[in-house]
C-alpha cells in the first residue's frame, strides 16, 4: 500500500525548490498532499504542484471539501509523514506552541504521524535564541529536525539558514517512511560531548567538542531498533528521545561509566572529545589572581585514562568497538596506531583542521579504516549522515 505523506509549504523563498520534492516523491511511488499557507502562495502557485501531485492542493481552512467530512482531520488521519519544507520562524513558533488558525497549521495540531521540520531563513533569524527555543520544544516532542546547510542565503548574507538539497531531504523522508530495523535487540553504548577537569571549584580546563557526531549516532542507532545507553560529557544539546542518557563531568567519571556498562554491551562507540590531561592536584579554593600586576600561575597536569585501551582490554569476542581519531597531522598513520592499540574493529579518522570537519560544525570528513586494512574515504557530510554510515558499516560487521 503506497505511503502518503503531507508536504507543508510556508512563505519562505525557498518554496520553489520543494516543486522537485514533490515530483521525486510521486514518482517513487508516494502519495502526496500539498498544504500550503497563504506567504506559500506568493512565492510559487498550487496549480504547479497540483500538476505535480496530481491532486487538489489544499491552502484554505474554510473551502469546501468533497473528499472529507472535516477537512483537517481528513487529511491528518491520511498522513503516514508530515513535511514542513520550508519552515519559516513564524511557523515554527506556531507548532511549538499549538496555534491552529489556518489550514496547514490545523492539520499540524490534528496530526498524529511523524513530522520532519526542515527550517529555511536568514542566519540571524535562525540563530535567534527564541528559534533556537521553539525548535528544541518542537524536538522534546519527538519531532523530526532537518538541520539547514550554510551558504549564500537570498538576502546577500552568508550563514546557516539555507534549505538542504532536495535530495537529502528526500532520503530523510524515506529513512522516516521505512525506517531500518537492522539494529534491533542490540544494546549499543555510546559516548559523547566533552569531558572536563576542574581546575579549583569554579574553573576548568576543556576543549571544542559539541557532542553532535556522538547524539548523531545514538539517535540513529535508537531509530533503527537499538536500546541504547549515552554517557555524555558537557554539551548543549538536548537528550535523544528513548535514550538512556548518563550524564558525566570528568575523563574519569566518563571511563567508569563506560567500563560498568560494557559487559551488557553489543557495540561500543567512542565518540566523545576526550580530555588528555587533568589536573595533578584540584585547588580546594578558588586561585585568586593578585592586584600588583601581571601573574603567571604553574599549573601541573598529568595523563588521563585512555577510555577505549581500557575498554579494548576488556573487550568480549561478540562485541564491536569504534573510535575516533580526531588528528591534526599524519591522519592515517596517527589512526592505525590507535586502531591496533585500542583493539578496535574500524577507526573513524578526521582532520580537524579541514575546513567542515572537526569540532563545533555541522558537517565533518571522515576517513575509515577497518582492522583488515581497508580505508574508505568519505566526501563532506552532515554529522547525522556520518552516524549513519557508522551504524551501515556496524551492521555489516554485525552480519558477517
């Protein structure tokens, strides 16, 4: 039976390029409703996608209906997929707060299907802390966030707002309609997000890792059928939905944690930024700095547990270890040392200094090499497209 998905249209420039989106869909063999909002409407006309979906396009709360007795809920109830593509802010804040006062902001209330939310606006529309605000609301609720590229935006400026290929929200569309279940019955451990060592009770030293790659994959990894275990450094991101999440602050308390789950564990990835020195003795007090001029403070460090040399000590025949090597010279070279020394079965290997990669970006470039020798590199990718050639490449060794 053929899965019918709502595409939402909202008055954003960015309107135009959902014509392609509609037609790929319908000729993959999936039913289209298009629901657009009035701003939709003076950027691109319902016939084109009338033509395109090959039925009525639906842009008014209060026309008539011949197909349903209530129209909102009629098309609600027929949805398997909700698209808002593009999602302005004002839409956005909409959702995020339940107000219904036209058609396509009705049918969103009405809706019961999964909702894929692919924002599309001026950089500092986007960035706005009030956007930022209803768009975490919108994923608290189990919505679906496709993250915006960065680029040459309608207005002239530079920035993250611009709406992603058609084609990559196409196969998010896809992964959403027929969702992998390849993972099912694994208990996978992740870590992520940065670890930090406190210097004296209000300082610390720590580094640029966000957490995204590491949320990526535990996300991904729940999404196609895995129970899965997140033990989180510091980050800003918010909890992956049906993840259990263990919140850690030092190297030390990440390596315990990870070392008590890993006996129950199918797949171990280490993903979090990792500190490699801590402090050799924490100031009790806080250090105070003098008021007779400049001050040099000594402070002494010393070497913290290498997480995954621990774990690959420990490591069961039937469990699956991944690293990272995140290196800023001799990539491949770095990562094998850390691939054999850790005893992992494939290492993910970055450059940091490349430009989309590293930490505190929305993309990366990655390099795997497996324990066989074999090296497959990868173009610049969405951090969320990486965790799924991780998990495809997991599933793989899962099944040989």
């Amino acid at each position: 039976m053929a899965k019918t998905v709502g595409i939402g249209i909202t008055g954003g420039i960015a309107s135009y390029k959902i014509a392609d989106l509609v037609s790929k869909l319908k000729n993959n063999g999936i039913d289209v409703i298009v629901m657009m909002t009035e701003g939709a409407t003076r950027f691109i006309t319902p016939l084109t996608f009338k033509t395109l979906s090959g039925r009525e396009v639906v842009t008014d709360l209060w026309s008539e209906s011949l197909e349903y007795k209530v129209q909102h809920i009629g098309i609600a109830e027929q949805l398997d997929l909700l698209v808002i593509a593009p999602a302005t802010a004002n839409f956005i804040a909409k959702m995020a707060h339940g107000i219904a006062d036209d058609l396509l902001s009705t049918v969103a209330v009405a809706n019961t299907a999964p909702v894929l939310v692919a924002p599309a606006m001026n950089s500092d529309m986007f960035k706005n802390p009030i956007v930022q605000d209803n768009i975490k609301k919108l994923q608290s609720y189990g919505y679906h966030i496709q993250d915006p590229d960065s680029g040459m935006l309608a207005c002239g400026v530079v920035g993250k707002g611009r709406l992603p290929a058609v084609d990559v929200i196409y196969d998010r569309i896809m992964s959403l309609l027929y969702p992998k279940n390849d993972m099912a019955g694994k208990r996978v451990l992740v870590n992520a997000g940065s670890t930090c060592e406190d210097i004296d009770p209000v300082r610390f030293i720590g580094n640029r890792g966000t957490g995204r790659m590491g949320y990526a994959i535990a996300r991904e990894a729940c999404a196609r059928g895995a129970e899965v275990i997140l033990v989180s450094g510091k980050t800003h991101l918010e909890a992956p939905a049906n993840v259990k999440l263990i919140e850690v602050w030092s190297s030390q308390e990440m390596c315990d944690t990870m070392l008590k789950y890993q006996p129950i564990s199918d797949i171990i990835i280490g993903a979090a930024a990792v500190g490699d020195f801590r402090l050799a003795a924490i100031a009790e007090q806080k250090i105070k700095k003098t008021d007779d001029g400049p001050q040099s403070v000594m402070l002494e460090l010393v070497g913290t547990t290498d997480i995954l040399k621990e774990m690959g000590k420990r490591k069961q025949g039937s469990q699956i270890m991944v690293g990272f090597a995140a290196e800023t010279e001799n990539l491949l070279e770095n990562a094998r040392k850390k691939l054999k020394s850790k005893n992992l079965d494939f290492i993910v290997a970055n450059d940091v200094t490349m430009e989309g990669a590293g930490f505190a970006t929305d993309t990366n470039v990655v390099t795997f090499i497996s324990r066989n020798g074999e090296v497959v590199s990868l173009p610049k990718m969405m951090k969320e497209e990486v965790a799924v050639a991780i998990l495809d490449r997991v599933v793989n060794l899962l099944q040989a």
